[in-house]
C-alpha cells in the first residue's frame, strides 16, 4: 500500500513539473509572438504616416535630351520628416535608375524633408533618350526618419510629360 501511494505521489510531482515547464514554454511563445505583432504595428504606423507626391506641372517635367538630364519636384506628403539623402532613395524613368547629380535640396532652404517641404532632385539616365512630349513612367522610393524605431517606406509612380 506504501509502494502505490508513494508512485502515484511520484507521478503526481512529475505530471506537475511537466505541465509548469510547459506553460513556460507557451507563454515564452506567446511574449515572442506579441513582439512580433507590436513590431508589425508599429511599421505600419511608420508606412502610413511616410507619404510623397510629384509636385509641380505634370505635363512640363524638365528634360534636356542631349544629356538625358531630368530635374523632378517631390513633396512631402506625409506627417514624418523623409530621408533626403540620395543614397536612401531610388528613382526610374520609364523603368531605368536614374543617377542623381549633387545633392537633393530642400526648395524652401530647410535642413530636413519635412512635412509639406518640396525637395527637388535632378538626375540623369542612361537608358533610351526621350524627346519633348514623350510621356514616361516616373517612379519614386522614399524611406523616413525613424518613428519609434521603424523607418516607414513609400513608393510613387506616376506618368509624366517631359519638356526637352
């Protein structure tokens, strides 16, 4: 009688440290899950508040042909200040990566891309030359200052007319 006392005590014990390091587990999961979801939210946030419209004439975008030399006008649409930087943004004309010459600037003189600024950035392409009128693909990469340590992205594509 001591003996089917003691091994049911015993599995008594084990079935309860089982079920412990088991619910350790689950809620580590659960706490790694929850991470997963907050950082997910709080790139979204960034997404949505990162936002870049081509400013100006659409239908009159600077262009000279000889050099394939394209002069744009973005504004920042969004409510975070964007990254100005050339390298931590990508443009194409009619699908080909346009090779930023000196430095984007601020048209106002501010320091940073913040909201409502215009940035103008002139480029040049080495793809197939353009002709005045010709109607082209202009496409627009732009990622924002850190929000809450997550860099938001936005991407416009929008068809332009070009004024050689």
């Amino acid at each position: 009688m001591g003996d089917g006392g003691t091994s049911s005590m015993i599995m008594l014990v084990t079935a309860l440290v089982i079920s412990s390091i088991s619910s350790v587990v689950l809620i580590n999961s659960w706490s790694g899950i929850a991470d997963v979801i907050e950082e997910q939210g709080r790139k979204a946030e960034a997404d949505s508040a990162t936002d870049v419209s081509l400013a100006g004439d659409t239908t009159n975008v600077g262009y000279v042909t000889g050099t394939s030399r394209i002069t744009l006008y973005f504004q920042n649409t969004g409510t975070t200040t964007l990254d100005k930087d050339k390298t931590d943004m990508a443009i194409y004309v009619a699908g080909v990566a346009v090779s930023i010459t000196g430095t984007p600037a601020v048209v106002s003189g501010a320091a940073e891309w913040y909201e409502g600024e215009l940035l103008e950035v002139v480029g040049t392409h080495t793809g197939t030359a353009h002709a005045n009128d010709d109607e082209v693909m202009i496409s627009l990469t732009v990622r924002s200052h850190p929000i809450n340590g997550v860099i938001g992205g936005d991407t416009l594509n929008e068809v332009v007319r070009l004024d050689a």
